[in-house]
C-alpha cells in the first residue's frame, strides 16, 4: 500500500525530473570493478540533479591519519547477511503505464530499470497474484466465479488476464537482465474460497485450504510454461488487514485475513507438502507484513512470524520472512533476527523517496534485510491507474499523459546508487554507523567493496574512510548520495 504518511513528498526544487530520452547513463561502464588495489571509483547523485549517477575522479589511497570528525571505518572480516537481490514491483500499474508507451520508449524504460550495465540494474522484482489494489482494472484471481459456484479441482482456473500487458512486459524485462528473479504475492484468494464470498477482506475457509495450495501450483506452474519461473512466493500480502470491516467503501480492495496460526497450518499441512509433491522449487516466505516488534491493535507484527517458525515441520517448508515497513522501524528485523538466525529476512514493499529515503534503505539494510523491493514503479502524472484508495505521492519513474514520454525522477538515480553496485551474492560488512554520514559497506562476489554514504546536509562534508590499514579524506557534496567501489 501507499499512503501520504508512507511517502516522503519532496519540496519543489527537489522534484526536479529529466526525461529517459535524454542521454544514457554515459559514466557507467559495463563492468564495474576497482581500476587498482591504490584506487577508489566513486559515482554521485545529487538532489539538484546536477549530478546523476556520475562517475567522479578517482580517489588514491592516502595511508594519512585521520583528520576528520566523521569516520566511517570498514573492516571486512565481520560479515552479515548476503543479498538475494534489489528492485521494485511490476504490478499491474506499473506495467499498464509501460505498455501505454511508444515500443521503442518502452523497451528503453524496461532497460533503464534492469539492465545492469545501461541501466540500474534491479535484479529482483515483485508480481501479483492476480488484482492488487494498483491497477486500473476490475479485481480479479484467476478462478473467478458467479457467487454460489465453487471449482474444487480448479478447472476454470486460468492467467489469461495476465496476457494483456503484464506477461509482456515481463518477458521483456527479461531480455534486458536475463538474472532478474521474480517472487509472488497474492491480494485474496478467489471469494468462492472465502468466508465472506469476495475478494474484499473476510478469511480463507479451512475446508479450501488443499485447494488453495494446489491454486499456488497451478500459478506457479502456468507463469514455468510461460518462461517466467517464480523464485518465492508469499502467502499474503498484509495479511493482518481485512478491508470489508471497513466503514467506508472507499477502503474496499482484495485483502484477506489471516492469523500467524492459520498461516502456520497452512504452509505445513498444505502448500509446502503440494510443492514438495509436484517437484516445485518456489520458496516460501512467510508473513509479508509489518516489522513492529510490540503488538498494535489487532496487528500482531513479528509475533505472527514467531508463531509459524517455531513450528518445526511448517519451518523446514519456509526460506524466508517477508516485512513491510508501515509500522514499527527497521531495527524489529533485527530483533527477529536474533531468534531465527538462519532464516533469511527480505523487505518486499516499501519505496523510498529523497534523501531520506536513502537512509531509511540504508537502515533496512543494516537491520539484516537480504532483499529490498520499492512498491509500484510506474504511475502516470495522475497517479493512475489506482484503482485503490491509496494515493501515491510519485513513484521513480512518470509517465507523462500529455507527452506519452516517461520521466526519471532524483529517486530512480537514487535507486541506482545501491541496485547498480551491490551485486547478487554481495555479503554487508562491517561499517560503524553514524548518524552524521549513514552509510552501509559490502563485500560484493567479485572480492569488490562497495561503500554507500549519505549526505543530508545542505553543505559538503568531508569524512574520512578507512579500511584494512589504509585511509583516505573524502569530500561529498552537500544532499548527495555517493557510492565508493574498490578492491581490498
């Protein structure tokens, strides 16, 4: 979901956007590797926009003593989590808005978001299960029925809606980064299978619990014929909301609530033993909700997790644990963390925006998130299609109605500034925090160190780096993001 209290709204001279057509990316080059041991290559963007992912003069190892007050010190040996990947969504809004584009724009939008060399280089991207409440579409699963009818072998079921406009442009982003991995989540199951006969909120009756599964499979299975394997799955997005108990209609969409103990029985007793039967390798991540630690009302936050993972026999079925970060902060991965220590946690929904949007990923980062995914990346200049009661305050990339031409926005160069550098496989290292220049380190496959900082400040500021006995004085532009790349 989006929400005006979900994204940061810029002032107006940071809303400054190009148009994609402007020029490539001419500093990236197509592989990104340290010139030499004695070498640091950095690139910038600023929130002027005078500087977009530009590559700056490189910076020597100096061996001098420190002499700032900021230092940020790297030490490579102390590892954390490795990363599955980084990106956003392309559910049905995004990919409506890139199928209303020329071919040729776009094509290049598509390699603009995934490419790693002429691109930004996501390398992970969420999809739906049907309808979510982003689309300019009526909702819809892929075994819709006239109320009163029920389909227990799942004869009807079909992704043919998915044919329009969602498994192109899929297929497409393909192409231009064929290591993209896709993972899953659905809004609702189909009504028939529910308590309350729709899509809009109520329960998953029990009694369709081994046909819900077998529903898993079959989606999974048609999108395989398609070319486009699902790497995960989540049970549920938000399963904690039920919009029918809403008051006012305007908050109705697909939504459908579950328990922590349901989810449990579920994963256990149903959906992991049909993909163990059926030979599937689609992980399963549990939950895919909030990170508040404490329980709020009837949200349970990281308790709902607990109570699937201390499970043994539904645990040995889940690869992962999905948050969001509507409510609580980053720090309740952590928490978890420390309970479940080899269970992989990924951040699946929530877009970052400005500057203080790089910190926040910065912090979600270093609270043991192994995957990042922004949510909607395309809406036009009317925020739509949103068929959904959430508005957005603007996503990375617009779509302009006037001129049918795609806008990149500060955020998309943002993005840049982690996706294009920290590599699949990349393992985050040790950089002491600071609440002057936030900023997380990784140590990608390749033995490259990758090192991305944040400026806030109006005015530049100087920090001093060092790492495996060597040291160097930078400079970083005042409300910049920089990203630092060498080899130890």
């Amino acid at each position: 979901m989006i929400t005006s209290q979900k994204c940061f709204i810029p002032t107006c001279h940071q809303q400054t956007v190009i148009a994609i057509g402007v020029a490539l990316l001419g500093t990236v080059v197509s592989v990104l590797s340290a010139q030499a041991d004695d070498t640091i290559r950095w690139w910038l963007s600023t929130a002027d926009m005078k500087s977009q992912l530009a590559e700056q003069t490189a910076i020597e190892w100096q061996n001098t003593p420190a002499t700032s007050r900021n230092l940020i010190r790297i030490n490579p040996e102390v590892e954390f989590q490795k990363m599955l990947g980084l990106g956003s969504s392309l559910e049905s809004s995004t990919c409506s808005n890139l199928w209303r584009m020329s071919a040729a724009d776009r094509e290049r939008t598509i390699e603009r978001l995934v490419s790693p060399t002429s691109g930004i280089g996501m390398n992970l991207m969420r999809l739906c299960m049907g309808t979510s409440d982003f689309t300019g579409d009526a909702w819809y699963s892929y075994n819709d029925l006239p109320r009163g009818e029920t389909d227990p072998e799942l004869k009807r079921f079909t992704i043919e809606k998915d044919r329009a406009y969602i498994l192109p442009v899929l297929k497409l982003a393909q192409q231009k980064n064929p290591d993209l991995l896709f993972f899953a989540s659905p809004w609702s199951p189909p009504g028939w299978m529910k308590s309350n006969g729709t899509m809009i909120g109520g329960q998953l009756l029990p009694q369709w619990y081994a046909t819900y599964a077998e529903y898993f499979v079959k989606f999974i299975q048609a999108y395989e014929a398609e070319g486009i394997p699902i790497y995960a799955v989540t049970i549920q997005n938000e399963p904690g909301v039920d919009r029918a108990k809403e008051k006012d209609p305007k908050w109705f969409y697909p939504s459908c609530h579950w328990t922590g103990e349901q989810e449990r029985d579920f994963i256990r007793d149903h959906l992991g033993p049909a993909l163990r039967r059926h030979g599937l390798t689609t992980r399963i991540w549990c939950y895919d909700h909030n990170y508040n630690v404490k329980t709020r009302g009837v949200d349970p936050g990281i308790a709902y997790p607990r109570t699937i993972l201390s499970d043994r026999e539904a645990a040995q079925f889940v690869s992962g644990v999905a948050f969001h970060g509507y409510a609580g902060g980053p720090e309740g991965m952590s928490v978890f963390q420390k309970e479940f220590q080899k269970v992989p946690l990924h951040f699946t929904e929530g877009s970052v925006f400005d500057l203080k949007g790089g910190v926040k990923l910065i912090y979600k980062l270093r609270n043991w998130a192994s995957s990042y995914n922004a949510w909607v990346t395309i809406l036009d200049d009317k925020g739509k299609p949103n068929n959904g009661p959430f508005e957005a305050s603007r996503t990375i990339i617009t779509f302009d109605t006037t001129t049918g031409k795609p806008t990149e926005h500060f955020d998309y160069f943002l993005s840049g500034q982690f996706m294009k550098f920290i590599q699949r496989g990349a393992v985050r290292i040790d950089s002491n925090s600071s609440q002057s220049m936030p900023n997380v380190a990784f140590r990608n496959p390749d033995g490259t160190l990758v090192l991305v900082v944040v400026n806030g400040e109006s005015q530049e500021r100087s920090f001093d780096l060092a790492c495996s006995g060597q040291n160097v004085s930078v400079r970083l532009k005042g409300r910049a993001i920089g990203t630092f790349l060498w080899s130890p």
